[in-house]
C-alpha cells in the first residue's frame, strides 16, 4: 500500500466505526450519513485513472 493512502483508509475504518456506533440506538439517518461518507471517501481515494 502507498503511503498516500494510509490515512484515507484509516478515515474509512473510522467512518464504518462511527456508523457502527448509531445501530444499537437505531438512529439510521445518522448510520446512512457515515456510510456514505465512507463510499464517498473511498470513491476518492480510490478512483481508476
């Protein structure tokens, strides 16, 4: 792995994490709003050029 993309997929492991969090309290708009900013981070980060 480049060492640009260290932290990118650190953010994403935190985003899932956070989401995570939310499900036992069942606040799903807050679960969809961290996956999607995880999908959105490894969009980016992973993008084909």
């Amino acid at each position: 792995m480049k060492i640009e993309m260290v932290f990118p997929v650190i953010l994403i492991v935190l985003d899932v994490a956070a989401a995570a969090c939310y499900i036992p309290s069942e606040r799903w708009s807050r679960v969809v709003y961290w996956l999607a900013a995880a999908v959105l981070t490894a969009a980016v980060t992973f993008e084909r050029r």
